[in-house]
C-alpha cells in the first residue's frame, strides 16, 4: 500500500478551510492546514507535502510567499492557488512562480476533488 499523499492547506477562512480538510480526510489524503503566511512557511519545509493549496490573501501577507517557499525547498510539490479577489499582477506573479492550478473560491468540493486528482491520483 502506497504512503497517503500529504495536502496542506494554508488559507484564514476556518469554516471553509475545516470542510475541505474533513472532506480530503475523507478522501483518504493526509492533510495540514495553516492560517498565516509564517504558519503556512513552516508547514511546508516540517509537512512536506506533495501538494499545496494556498490562499492569496492572508492575515500576515501574501499566499505568493509560501508559495515561493515552496517551490523553492519541494520543486515537485503540486500547487493550488485559490482566491475570491482575483488581483491580475498577483495572479501573475503566480503563475510565474510556476502555478500548476488556479480555482477562485467559491468552488464546490466536487471541483476541488477532480482537480486533485488529476494532480495526485
């Protein structure tokens, strides 16, 4: 039996972000989430995960720095972008950091899973 594939997700939304996790849980995936960008940044180098979901817009500052730091310790991480203010230049930025996906919230858990899926299996 392969080893659970790791999510972690880093947005403030704590109702939203407590149904995808129970959801993914569900769904058999390893998950961790995190509610600040300086939260979300020391999750991904101790969590390790094979695929992240970020929020733009945090408390602390942008989802692009974990999003940096992430692509720059675990370059075969995964990464979802999700956001419900969609900012041209950050979305830019983004996707220049290498972005493999992008979903502006809401988005229904059945979108979210068929994503994930076609990233993790």
């Amino acid at each position: 039996m392969s080893p659970k594939k790791k999510i972690l997700i880093v947005d403030d939304e704590v109702g939203i972000v407590d149904e995808i996790r129970e959801f993914l849980l569900e769904e058999g995936y390893d998950v961790f989430t995190a509610d600040t960008v300086k939260a979300g940044i020391a999750a991904v180098t101790s969590f390790k995960p094979d695929l992240l979901i970020v929020d733009m817009k945090l408390p602390d500052a942008s989802g692009i720095d974990v999003l940096r730091v992430c692509r720059n310790e675990l370059p075969n991480t995964k990464t979802m972008v999700v956001t419900g203010y969609v900012d041209q230049r950050v979305m830019d930025e983004a996707e220049n950091m290498g972005r493999d996906m992008f979903l502006q919230k809401p988005f229904d858990l059945v979108t979210l899973i068929e994503e994930i899926q076609k990233f993790l299996g």
